[in-house]
C-alpha cells in the first residue's frame, strides 16, 4: 500500500502556489514530517519523499539548483526519521520526477545532461537512506531511460518506474500504456505502473491494458482523487474514501500489487 499526495498536503499547510516543496525540506522539515506520519497512520506500507522536483534542472527555476543534494538528502532523511518511529517495517521510496525539460531532439536537452541530473539527485536520495528509486509522473520513454541509467550510476538500489497518462490514454508524448509496459520492463525496471492521470476509472484501463501485455513484474497503481474543480476558491477532488478504496480493490482484482494514491 502506498502513500498519497505529498504537494496537495503541503498546499493544506502553508506552501504557498509556485513554491518549491522541496524547499521545506530545508526550512519546514516538521510539516513535511507531519504529513509522512499521517499516511503511516494511514496504513501505507511506503512513504514518499518530497523530492518530486529535486533534480538541479528544476531546481533551478526556484533558484535551488545550488542546493540539490541538501534538499534531496533532507527529503530522505525526513522519510526515514518517520519509518523509525512507526514500529513496523514501511520502506523509503526516493522521489524522482521528470525534468520539466523537452529531451532532444524534440527539445534542447541532452539526454546525458539529463541522466546526469537524475544521478546526482539519486546519489544524495541513496546516501540519505531511501528503500529504493521512484521514477514517476513521466511521459517520455527517454527521459525514463536517463532516469534509469542515472540511478544505477549513483547507486545501486532498484528502480521502478510510473508514467502519466492523461491525453487520451496516452502519455503527453503519445506512449500507450502497452507500448509503455514493453518498454519499461526492457530498461529492467523491477516494477511500473501509471500515477496522476485523470481519475480511477481511466487508472484502472490503464492497468488492463498493462496486464495484457503479461510483463513480469509488479505492476503499480497510483492514481489521483479525480479531476479537480474550483469549488468558493479552493481545490476540491471528488473521488473521497470510500471511492478510492472501491477503485483499490479493482486494482488487486486487476492484478496491480502496489497501489496509492498521487494528487488530491
């Protein structure tokens, strides 16, 4: 059982819209602490860091780039302080989202600039004490393979993998879920699966179509709370509980065995 949102959480507590969340890691590491201990409450068998933008590529569009590896660290550090006092076995995984970037040569980055960023911030993840690496929320195959090849320069822990389907069942870079699940398991991923998305229902075809293509490897469902709606001017999800704990029994049913929860 995985864990849920950690940016939506942190909005709940303070962040401010267009803040890094990383940076609380460094400035507010008790509200980030807060929300790890709520979902160990919870039941989740994993918790996330907060470290979804911690590459020093998106880093820099905060001015945080010169920071990277105390950010990182701190994120692992954090979840790991959490998982020691809960008394039961909950593994660290160490958040690694895209670059925000365009890869060549449909845009300007390189794909070993790429690669290099991921390693640094999965070296610092690792040393910080992370179970093991989370690509996710990623629509291109490329990037996934920087990913990937940069956690197993920095590092030698497993590395699974969650892309985001959310144009017409496909990734914004037009990857199917099938063509996904080829893929991924051809870079040696030890688990994929899809997060964020567009709600349960579109989840859960999305895991069919994984499952068809039979992978051998665990597959992972983390799915956002539905679409948001502005609501007296605040962000609501409609998908509560008791939809969510439907929609997870539908993903065991369908043969996921990891599932969470990503926005809202």
């Amino acid at each position: 059982l995985g864990d849920g949102a950690m940016g939506t959480m942190l909005q709940s507590a303070g962040l401010e819209p267009g803040d890094a969340p990383e940076g609380l890691n460094l400035v507010n590491p008790k509200a980030v602490g807060a929300v790890h201990e709520a979902y160990l409450s919870a039941g989740a068998d994993v918790l996330t860091t907060n470290t979804f933008g911690g590459n020093r590529i998106r880093l820099a569009l905060h001015d945080l780039h010169a920071r990277t590896d105390a950010l990182n660290r701190a994120g692992a550090e954090i979840a790991r302080e959490a998982v020691g006092t809960c008394g039961r076995r909950v593994l660290v995984a160490g958040s690694v989202g895209p670059t925000g970037a365009l890869l060549q040569p449909v845009g300007d980055l390189p794909l070993e600039e790429a690669r290099d960023a991921f390693s640094e911030q999965c070296r610092s993840l690792a040393e910080g004490g992370v179970d093991f690496i989370l690509l996710e929320t990623m629509s291109d195959l490329e990037e996934v393979r920087a990913g990937a090849e940069g956690a197993r320069m920095a590092c030698g822990l497993p590395v699974i993998c969650t892309m985001t389907f959310d144009t017409h069942g496909r990734t914004m870079m037009g990857v199917s879920p099938g063509e996904a699940a080829s893929a991924l398991v051809r870079l040696g991923l030890r688990a994929i699966g899809s997060n964020c998305g567009n709600g349960p229902a579109e989840m859960e075809g999305i895991l069919r179509e994984m499952a068809r293509e039979d992978p051998g490897v665990p597959l992972i469902v983390q799915s956002n709370a539905g679409v948001p709606r502005m609501q007296e001017g605040k962000v609501l999800y409609p998908a509560g509980a008791e939809k969510m704990a439907a929609h997870a029994l539908r993903c065991r049913e369908g043969g996921a065995r990891y599932i969470g929860g990503c926005c809202g």
